[in-house]
C-alpha cells in the first residue's frame, strides 16, 4: 500500500481569509506574528511552511482580497451601456460593500499605507492594484469617448482620476463611519460632475438608483 501523505493541518484557504482581514483591519506593520498566527488558527512554523514569511503571506492576502473585491466593484463597467451608468454603478457597489459589518469597513488596498512603512516591493504591489482600478475606468471613459456618448473634448484622465478619487474616498469615509446611504449620497453628489449633466434632477435620475447586492 503507497504509504498516505500528511494530511494539512489547517484550511488554507480559511487561514488566509483570517489574514486578510486582519491586515486590512490593522495595516502591515501594525499586525503581528502572534497575532496572525491566533487569527488563523496555526502556529508559526505552520505560517511559514503555509506562505514562507510575513510578507509573502501579506502579498497573498493581497491577492485575495482583489480576487474577491474586483468583480463586486468593477465587473459591471464593460457590461453596462452607458459609461454614466457604469462608474454610477461602481459607486453605489462600492456604498453597498464599503461600510463593512461582518468585514473591515473600507477597501484594503485604498486603505493600505505598506509602502510607507518600509516595504517598498508591497508598497509597489498596493500602488499597481490602485492603478489597476483607475485603468479600468479610465478604459471605460475611453471607450465612451470612442462611442459618441462623451465628447472628444473630454479630458479622459482628469475625469476618470476624479472618480477613481470619489470611490477611494468613499473607501476613507466607511472607514470613519460612514452608513451606506452617505456614501450613496456621495456617489450620487459625484455624478452630478458628469459631463453633459445639467440639473440636479437629471443627477439623481433612474440609472442612480441605489442597486441591490
């Protein structure tokens, strides 16, 4: 009989979700070993066979969190028809999940400061997956521009940091307190800037609505 391996004593995935909160909840160097180690349910030697240092463990928890946090934010914006109505929506996702509850409030890579806290290769690590987001709304605004929906006056970048920036702030503000119906009307404040927009009735019109999710 082949003889059976040694079973893994934890649930990886568990463990790494565990982590995940935790630094999102505390920050990189704030989060101790001892500290992930209860919060995981395994001792240290186990931590570093799992994921092989502090720091790759943060990398993973990283990649996890996006794996889980990018198609609830982003994944309509190539879906929805008008690119009005698919930056609205990453807004209103993003008050819908922000506040947290069984959660941290706030996004973990918005609210990461590991690249000021020494750790230059996370830091580039959290400062890519932030570029990442803007990338995919500025994308988006491309493609209006390309579609007729914006004009080609429209400076593309500016817009599509200006909302980046709203979402990112959003991230802050739940993580201050604030309910999903304030960072609603937030997102509903912010698309008044929409080019073209031209009363706040035409602001809060039906593609605004708050989305159920």
């Amino acid at each position: 009989m082949a003889p059976r391996g040694r079973p893994r004593a934890f649930d990886r995935e568990a463990a790494l979700g565990a982590a995940m909160e935790l630094f999102w909840l505390k920050g990189y160097t704030a989060t101790s070993l001892t500290e992930l180690c209860g919060a995981m349910g395994i001792n240290a030697p186990s931590l570093y066979a799992a994921f092989g240092s502090k720091e790759a463990l943060y990398q993973s928890a990283l990649a996890f969190y996006a794996e889980r946090a990018t198609p609830l934010i982003w994944g309509r914006l190539d879906e929805i028809p008008t690119a009005r109505a698919a930056i609205a929506d990453m807004l209103m996702a993003s008050a819908a999940a922000l506040p947290g509850g069984a959660k941290p409030a706030g996004c973990m890579v918005t609210l990461s400061n590991v690249g000021q806290e020494g750790e230059g290769r996370l830091g580039a690590l959290v400062q890519k997956a932030r570029s990442d987001g803007l990338a995919l709304v500025a994308a988006r605004i491309a493609r209006a521009i390309a579609e007729g929906e914006l004009p080609a006056s429209v400076d593309a970048e500016s817009l599509a940091r200006f909302y980046t920036c709203v979402q990112q702030g959003m991230s802050i503000q739940a993580r201050d307190g604030a309910s999903r119906a304030e960072l609603e009307a937030i997102a509903r404040t912010a698309m008044a800037a929409w080019p073209g927009v031209t009363s706040p009735e035409e602001a809060r019109s039906a593609p605004l609505a708050p989305l159920v999710r």
